[in-house]
C-alpha cells in the first residue's frame, strides 16, 4: 500500500498495514504513466490511500510525502485532479470513500 507520509503512519500504527514510503510520483502528477506503472509492479503495490485534505491547503510540515522526494510540494496543495486521476484509469477500482480519504485497489495492474 502506498499513502502520504502521515496515512503511513496512521495506517501502520492502527491499522497495522505496511505501507511503502517513497511513493508520492504516484500522487505527485496529473497522468498515470507507464513509470507509475512499471513502480507498481516492482513494488507489488495492491491498495492506494488517498487524503483528499491535502488538496485543500499546503503542508503544514512541509511535505506530503517524504521530505526526500523530489516531487514533495512544500508552498501549495496538491491539485485535486492528481490524486483522483485513479478513478479514471481502468482496473482501478475506488473501494473505499468517507469523503476525505480514498482507497483504491490497484491489484489488477500488477503483471507479475
């Protein structure tokens, strides 16, 4: 499962998920690529976690995703459409929705 830092957290702690880290080109850009692609599969990614607040105001840490990542946003929100593109790519499929987070499962993109 890839998330944002903080649903890493909160999904290893109480939820007791293993989350990758490192992941936030999945989140970080407005298409899906054959290189998200290509990270899924390597990763044996099954489930996305998406917190829809970070589109509405910029980090208060100052990242959303590892401060090492070079696509981190560090001034503004990350546009709504980058992280609900996987509602529009086929074999995804949005399985969880409380109106703030999203979950999708992606496991029928993984080729291995």
């Amino acid at each position: 499962m890839a998330s944002d830092f903080m649903m890493h957290h909160m999904l290893g702690s109480y939820g007791l998920q293993a989350t990758v880290m490192g992941m936030g080109d999945l989140f970080i850009n407005e298409t899906f690529t054959e290189y998200h692609y290509d990270l899924i599969n390597e990763y044996d990614l099954e489930y996305l976690a998406v917190d829809t607040r970070m589109t509405k105001a910029s980090p208060k840490l100052g990242f959303y995703y590892g401060s090492w990542e070079e696509v981190t946003y560090t001034n503004e929100a990350v546009p709504l459409r980058f992280v609900t593109k996987y509602d529009f790519i086929p074999k995804v499929n949005r399985i969880y929705d409380n109106g703030v987070v999203v979950f999708y499962d992606i496991r029928e993109l993984i080729t291995k």
